[in-house]
C-alpha cells in the first residue's frame, strides 16, 4: 500500500520544540514579517540570522518521538512517503527515507542567488559567510511571499497514495491545507490531532489523540492490514 503521510507542528512540539502558532511560540517579541519574509531578511539580516540560529541550537538538543519511530516502522510493510510543514530533521533521524520538506530545511542554506546551490549546516550562519561566487548565505526556508517549489510533487503523491495520513496540523495554512483534497476517492484519511479542526465522515477518521499516542495506535493498524 502507498501512504501519503503529512506532517505538522504537533508532531514536532512532542520533541521538545516550540510551534509557530501557539501562545508561547517562535513568533512571540518579532512579527512574523521581521524573521519570515525576504523584506525582513532585506531590512535586518541579523536578527533574521539569529532567530534561526537559536532554533537550529534547539533542534540539535532534541530527539525524535514515538510518533517520528512509528512512521519510520511503517516503512517496513508500507510504501511511506512524508510530506512535512517541519522544518527539522526528526523524521530523518528517526528512520523515515521518504521526506518532502515544504517549508525547507532548518540544518541546511543556500545562496541568495542560487537557489539550487544548497548545503548541509549546522553552525551559527552569520554575515559574511558566502558561496564559493561570493554570494551570502541565507537559511533554506520557504519565507512568507515565496513560492513553495515541493507543493507539486507533495500534490502528486497524496493523488497517488492509497491512504493519506494527517498528524499534528491545523489544516488551515495553505497552500499546504489544500493537499487533502487531492486524496483519491475512496482513500481512507486518517486525521490525528488533540484538537482536531474538521470532524469524520464516510473518508476521514478522526483521532482525537496527540501525535504520540495516535501515531503509534494508526500504524500498528495498517500493518496488520
């Protein structure tokens, strides 16, 4: 069977880190367009460099949970392909190979005049630090006003899967919240999330459980499939 898995905050927020959209998350003392926009990066590189600075700081203090390990088994009786709104690796990390990042990857930058120029990173980038043309480096994220470059193949994929699975995500930030409606009719939708936005029908079922307990409770179903 192919699986269409996609990924938000709440799977990430088990491990450790912080979401975007809670109270207490990243976005709190900065407006959103001051460290997520070109404009922002234009106007104060500095502070666009640390904030993601301390985020990668974070992310290499933390693991993966039992929801990353249960998606990575799943592999073992399921063709599973992720498509995450994360920007960390904990997927990777726990096994997952797989992985479609729509939002980018927080271990990894590129120039800022090549966009194909792309490397692993996990230091502090500051300025001054530069491609081999001399080009400053930027982090490898999908900032607010830039065009999502994985939505296509992300779209394909949940068209192509026989079950599409949702973890941890409001469905509400799009374009990535429009990728359920390209599910196959008839593909079973299982929605897991503690307070989950849209209720079950005849295709959706909903979990209401964090990632940590649904997840698990999810895969070992359809592995005995």
């Amino acid at each position: 069977m192919k699986i269409a898995v996609l990924t938000g905050a709440g799977v990430s927020a088990e491990s450790g880190l912080k979401t975007f959209r809670d109270s207490n998350g990243l976005w709190e003392g900065h407006d959103v367009m001051e460290v997520a926009s070109p404009q922002g990066f234009a106007k104060n590189p500095e502070l666009v460099f640390d904030f993601y600075n301390q985020r990668r700081k974070q992310l290499l203090e933390v693991s993966p949970n039992a929801a990353h390990l249960a998606l990575a088994e799943l592999e073992d009786s399921h063709e599973v392909h992720i498509i995450t709104q994360n920007v960390d690796d904990l997927h990777e990390r726990a096994g997952s190979t797989n992985v479609i990042h729509l939002h980018g990857e927080l271990l990894k930058v590129r120039s800022c005049e090549n966009s194909d120029d792309i490397r692993s990173w996990e230091k502090d980038l500051v300025l001054g630090d530069v491609c081999e043309a001399g080009h400053q480096l930027r982090p490898h994220i999908v900032w607010f006003g830039e065009m999502v470059p994985m939505m296509e193949p992300a779209m394909d994929l949940v068209a192509q899967s026989d079950a599409v699975i949702i973890i941890g995500t409001s469905m509400q930030v799009y374009p990535a919240a429009g990728l359920m409606q390209y599910a196959r009719e008839g593909a079973p939708i299982y929605f897991i999330d503690p307070n989950p936005s849209i209720g079950s029908n005849s295709q959706i079922r909903v979990v209401a459980e964090k990632a940590t307990v649904g997840v698990p409770k999810i895969v070992a179903e359809l592995k005995r499939a």
